[in-house]
C-alpha cells in the first residue's frame, strides 16, 4: 500500500447500541421475580430556533433489537440517530413501534418554552412521554450527565447513552423522526425558511427567512437570535427569570 493510499481514512462504522446499561441496572435493583421495566428517554429539538421540543420514552424486553441490511453483507445497527442517515431512521421508525414493548411521545411547545424556559419545557415534555406508557417504568436512563426530570422518578445519566443503550437509541430515532416529521408539514405552511431541512436550527436560509419574513407562530421568541434581527427585535419575549431553574446548555 502507498503511503497516499494508506492515508485515505476509510469511513467509521456507527457505534451500535447495546444493553450494557440495562443488564448493570437489572443486576443492581433486581426486585424478587419481577423484571426491572426500565425506559431510555431522548429528546430532539432542545437548539432549535423554531418548531417544539419533542421528548421519546421506549421500553424493551432486552431481546435483540431490528437490524437493516445494507449492502452486499453489511448491516445496519440500531444507534444515535445522529449517527444514521435520514432514510435508516425512518427505517427503524417503521419497524421500532412493533419491537418494542411500549414507547410514547411528549412534546413541548415554542410557546411553552417562552413561558418557563428550556429546561422546565423539557421536563414537562418528558414527563408527557413517561406518563403515555402503557406501565409506568421502575428506572429510566437519560442521555447525558443532567437529570433535568428529578423527582418522583428514579434516573440513571449516562453520557452517550444513545450509543450505549438500545432503550436508548431507540427513543433518539423516534423522536427525531418524528419531528422532522413535524417541521417538514410546517416548511409546507411557511415556505422560505427551510424548515424541512433544517428542522428549525439554525441555517443560512432560515436565517435569510427570519430577515426578510420575521418569526412564524412557531419560533421561540425569548431567544437571542432575535436580537440580530433590528426589524424584528421588538418582538422578543422576555422570561420571567423565577419561571424556570437549572437552565441546560443548548448544545
């Protein structure tokens, strides 16, 4: 091989999820005979300047989870949905519903977050998305290093959770999926933002749509990037600061 040839980086393979997590919890906080019912929680939507916060909860029997066939012998294994393209997460979103054992939605509006904050508008979304299960889950793993649920629920963080947990990954995708879902109806109804591609973030056309059109119904309102925008700048909302607590880091 030449030193050209070995220096072309041949492309990684996605981390695939496992259920590490869940067998350390199951090990841990046995109850007699009875299962642990343990639910992964993720959520989509938390840096987006338009569009909702959209919360998944996804319970398993922690038998193994569907794959996709890629091509010639590869497979596909269920991860971060970030980690996937577009057209596998909509594959695993058909096929994820009549895996699991019970998965719900929760979902927080842009006028909700105006009102209380990130934080407290991701909780609630949550706490919509438990709520829906058909049985409450004894534990539930979180992505990340923050329990922005508290109590009465009993939670696990785990920092790339939606690599290392299927109950996990699998609550990523149908969240994402869902919500693309969702601003892709909303570029039908506000065209110039590029809501479809974007799925409300940031972006060069959404940028260009908010100077030249000003915030839809469906834009936060009490973020700063409003304060880029002199035409529109007086339209900003401002949160009572007592509201909401412990704000999370969009990123």
């Amino acid at each position: 091989m030449t030193s050209a040839a070995a220096s072309v980086a041949r492309p990684r393979t996605p981390r695939v999820a496992g259920y590490e997590i869940e067998h350390e919890l199951r090990a841990a906080l046995a109850d007699g005979d009875r299962p642990l019912r343990i639910a992964g929680v993720d959520e989509v939507g938390r840096g987006a300047w338009a569009g909702p916060v959209v919360v998944c909860a996804a319970v398993t029997d922690l038998s193994p989870p569907p794959i996709l066939r890629g091509r010639g012998e590869r497979t596909i294994g269920l991860t971060d949905s970030k980690l996937l393209t577009e057209a596998h997460r909509e594959s695993f979103a058909e096929l994820l519903p009549g895996w699991l054992d019970g998965h719900a939605l929760g979902a927080s509006g842009p006028e909700e977050i105006d009102e209380v904050g990130m934080t407290e508008a991701l909780r609630r979304a949550a706490v919509r998305a438990l709520e829906a299960l058909p049985v409450p889950p004894d534990i539930v793993i979180l992505d990340g290093k923050h329990d922005f649920l508290r109590r009465p629920w009993r939670v696990r963080c785990e920092i790339k959770a939606d690599q290392r947990s299927v109950t996990v990954a699998a609550a990523s995708v149908l969240a994402k999926v869902h919500r693309d879902g969702l601003m892709t109806v909303l570029d039908e109804e506000f065209p110039g933002y590029g809501f479809a591609e974007s799925a409300g973030y940031p972006s060069p056309v959404h940028q260009k749509g908010l100077e030249e059109y000003g915030p839809t119904p469906h834009h936060r309102m009490s973020w700063s990037y409003l304060d880029d925008l002199p035409r529109w700048r007086h339209l900003k909302k401002h949160r009572d600061p007592l509201a909401g607590e412990g704000q999370l880091s969009l990123l």
